[in-house]
C-alpha cells in the first residue's frame, strides 16, 4: 500500500479501532517526561516580520507567540537562551523587551500584579460557593485532574442541572496557559452575574432556563500556580489537542484528555475560550486558511462579538497559524463553533465590560438556525444520530440521551441529512427563519447499517506544505460512502470513532475501508 489512502466520506478506515487504537496511543502518551522549568521559555523579545517568510520559520521552530500585531511588521515571543540564539544565528534581529514593558502587557509577572487576580484555591473556594448557594441552578464538577493532581472544575449552570434537557449547551473557559491571569477571570465573572440576577433579570432567566451552560475557568492550574504558560510537564495544552495537533503526542495532557471527555458528553455548539493578550476575536480555522464549511455564520457571529468592543475580528490563521489548538479540535471533532477572545492582561473592570454582554449574545445565539429531536420509528427512543446539512457541510451530533440536535443557521433554505448507525438515512428539506429557532423532528427506521461516527484524531497536513496538495477534511471519512474522500497525505494518520463496538472475528472481514478514486493504495 502506498503513502496516500483515500478515506470514503462515509466509511471506515484502518485507525478506526477506536476504543483499542485510542487506548494504546493514549498510553504510550502518559509516558511523556515532564520538562525542567530551567528548560521552559523566559526571555520576552520582539522580531521584526519585514521578511515574510520569518512568522513561518518561527512557527515552524515551535517557538512560543506571545502577540503579533495587525500589521503583521512584528512578533513577540517568549523564548529559551538557545532559541534566543537560533533567532539570532538566523538574522532575525531579535530584541529583549525591557521587564518594565513586558511587565506593563502582562508577558511577565509581578507580585503586585498576582495579587489582582484569583489564586487557585482562592478560584475553588468561589465555585464551591456559587453551587452551595444556588443550589437551583448551578452544580460544580470535578472534570479531571492536573498533572500535579489540582481538580479542573467545571460549573454547570441551567434550570435543571440535574437532568438532561433539550437545550443548547455552551461552554466557556480559560487559562489554556496558566499566565494569563485575565481570561480566568472572565468566565467567573460571567458565572457570578449568571447566578445572581437569576431571579430579577428576565433576559438572564431566560438564558439559564432555555440552555445548558459550562464555566472552566482554570484549565491549566498548575501552570497558574506557577506563574507559567505551560503545565507541569512543560507542555503548551493549547497545541495538545488531537485536530491536526503540533504535538507528536496529542492529548498527552491531563488537562487536554479532561476537555476532551467534557466535549464528549456534552454537545457544545458555542464555546468561547479566553487569553491575553490583545484585543481580538479570533474564529477558526487556525491551522489552515480556508473558510470553515460554517462561515457564514461564524463570521456573521465573530462580528457581533466584536461590536460589542471594537475588537480586532480575524480568521486565526490570518493572524498566525496554530496547531492543535482547542478551537479547532471543538469544531474538527465536535462540530461546536469555538472562539479564542484575547484580552487585556490589566484592568479587569474595563476588560469585563467590554466583553460581558457579547459573551451574553454568544449564549443567547446557540439557539439560532435549526433544532430538533431524532428518534427510533419503532420504539421512540433517542437516537445519537449525525446531523449534516449540504449548504453547510459539517457534522453536528445529537445528544444520545435526548436525542435533541441544534445547528447553527442563518435565514435560509437547507437539505439535512439524518444518519445514524444502525438506521436508514432521512433527508429532509427545510427553511430556517431569523428569530426562534426552526424545529425539525426526526424519526428514523432501522437498518442494519454501520460506519465511522466522529473524528477522534487526525494529523495528516503538514504545516510546511502548500495546503492545495491535500484540500481534504476529516469529516470525509464519516458516514455513508460516497465519493469524497480524506488523503492521509504523506504520514498522515485519522482516529475515528464508530460509536458501536466491533468484534474481532476469526477468519472473516471485521471492518472495510472505502476508496474514494480510482488508485490502488
């Protein structure tokens, strides 16, 4: 077999083994050796960008950017001695920003400076709070645990926190890198204001009794605690995640694996993650400059966003590109459309004020275009079927507990597509007005049929590569068989789900791999 396997759209693939592949790969993962912080980045220097080709070689070193700026005339990173050197052997003329100047954007940290923000236990003790004493509405979880074994809590916030509903679902997070002191408290802010106006605020009320709402705000406490972008194992968690990862080793974190499995069990359709610093609204892709099938109404909503604060609304990769990044493994894997907002490293008042009404309207929006609930024409029950409209090709998933679906739409006409395992596909027609969502309710009748169910994993575009050499999604490779397909490229590989079990028999076929073209790989 050669180096390119076309994956059908709809099909299984060789990686599709997901509980055993999955299992092994994320074992050898927990091998990863934790890294000194004598070895951790600590040098704040700024590179002119007059050759175009220099914001690529610094990507592509893996050194770590702190902000690069409209214009795109300079880069500030934060990097070792020996990177500190390899910028300077490359005639980059790199330039060590004063601490005084540095300190002023927040690139490093003062005492002073600390004791404006929430220490961890001092961010704990405020959860534990908010859920004791409204008990009504919010429930505080234990996610996961860090590397150094500090709980990641995630703060649920509805009318009923303990049931399932037919409700759109949220979430919102921040510290992917510890430093960032501000973007942890933007969603406890947001949880305050939640719980507290509950009952003299209708607008508010309505939020909390018409959507499921998740609150991080810490997902890297060790790299809190110490003062430091990384978590305790050195590793940057905003390039660990799974869609075309940076990291050799995707979701070898803690952390990452505790994000992920909330992004299984819950169907977030918006999420919006926090950093500083800088005043933007940064929407996906990050790792590739194509348009998202979604765009529309990403850009539609990243500019509402942004009229609420006069940021800098921008496609990631046209700012810098990223790999592995929590925005595109939401949207690659999970199908939920997920901002990174940078924000002010100071002034928490000013920072909250510009952001807390278009965080409001990003709840509120989670409802807009097109909802329902699929089922089994038999019995009734919830079915947890792939949702894909043409005009708009990208998967959404139904809850399998309820069954209930929610795709983001603007005003339009739309052909859906209803598939689940084990069901005959439904297409249905349908025209989605502004205002209240449109409610379609779907049955679908059984049908011995089975194929890949979601994107665990997928590395195969390399980052130095013209991205024209391989225009392929994952996605391709979910579903029904058809004729597109997902090129692993040159040492590529995809991890897919198949959400059903599959049994290794003796001496027979247990899965088959679809092709997409006339090669034989």
């Amino acid at each position: 077999m050669n180096n390119r396997i076309p994956i059908s759209k709809k099909g299984y693939t060789l990686c599709i083994f997901f509980t055993l592949i999955l299992s092994l790969v994320l074992g050898g993962f927990l091998a990863a050796q934790e890294i000194t912080n004598h070895s951790l980045p600590s040098i704040v220097v700024t590179v002119p960008l007059s050759d175009s080709k220099t914001l690529t070689d610094v990507i592509q070193k893996r050194i770590t950017i702190l902000e690069v700026n409209r214009s795109r005339t300079s880069v500030v990173v934060l990097v070792t001695e020996e990177e500190f050197a390899w910028l300077s052997s490359m005639n980059f003329s790199p330039e060590i920003v004063p601490d005084v100047v540095a300190k002023a954007h927040g690139w490093k940290r003062s005492s002073e400076f600390e004791r404006d923000f929430h220490s961890y236990a001092q961010m704990t003790t405020e959860l534990q709070t908010i859920a004791s004493t409204y008990p009504e509405i919010a429930r505080l979880y234990e996610i996961g645990q860090s590397v150094q074994g500090r709980v990641l809590w995630g703060l649920k916030i509805t009318d009923n926190p303990d049931n399932e509903e037919n409700e759109p679902e949220v979430r919102i997070c921040g510290l992917h890198h510890g430093n960032e002191y501000m973007s942890a408290e933007l969603p406890l802010n947001l949880a305050l204001l939640l719980v507290q106006n509950y009952s003299s605020d209708p607008a508010i009320s309505e939020l909390i009794d018409n959507r499921e709402i998740w609150i991080i705000p810490m997902v890297n406490p060790d790299g809190h605690e110490a003062d430091t972008r990384y978590n305790a194992h050195g590793v940057d968690l905003n390039r660990n995640y799974g869609y075309m990862p940076e990291s050799a080793t995707p979701y070898s974190e803690p952390e990452t694996r505790a994000m992920r499995s909330n992004a299984l069990e819950n169907n977030f359709v918006l999420s919006l993650s926090f950093h500083c610093s800088g005043d933007i609204v940064n929407y996906i892709w990050n790792y590739k400059t194509q348009p998202v099938a979604d765009n529309a109404a990403v850009v539609a909503l990243s500019n509402q966003y942004g009229s609420y604060n006069g940021y800098w609304v921008v496609e990631g990769y046209d700012w810098y590109q990223t790999l592995g990044d929590c925005n595109d493994f939401s949207y690659g894997c999970r199908g939920d459309i997920d901002w990174t907002i940078e924000v002010q490293s100071s002034g928490e008042e000013q920072a909250w004020n510009l952001n807390r009404d278009a965080m409001l309207e990003i709840i509120d929006a989670a409802d807009m275009g097109l909802t329902g609930v699929v089922t089994n024409a038999n019995n009734g029950q919830p079915i947890p079927a792939t949702i894909w409209v043409e005009e708009a090709f990208w998967p959404c998933f139904a809850d399998p507990e309820i069954g209930d679906y929610h795709k983001i739409l603007l005003p339009g006409s739309y052909t859906v597509h209803y598939q689940a395992n084990g069901f005959q596909e439904n297409i249905e027609s349908v025209v989605v007005e502004a205002g209240e969502p449109t409610v379609l309710n779907v049955a679908l009748h059984p049908s011995p049929q089975y194929y890949a169910y979601q994107v665990t994993t997928c590395a195969y575009y390399a980052p130095s590569d013209n991205y024209q050499n391989n225009p392929t999604d994952g996605i391709a490779s979910l579903g029904i068989p058809d004729d597109v397909c997902a090129s692993l490229g040159v040492g590529g590989y995809i991890i897919l789900d198949m959400l059903d079990s599959i049994t290794d028999l003796p001496d027979t076929n247990d899965l088959k791999v679809y092709e997409g073209d006339a090669t034989s790989d």
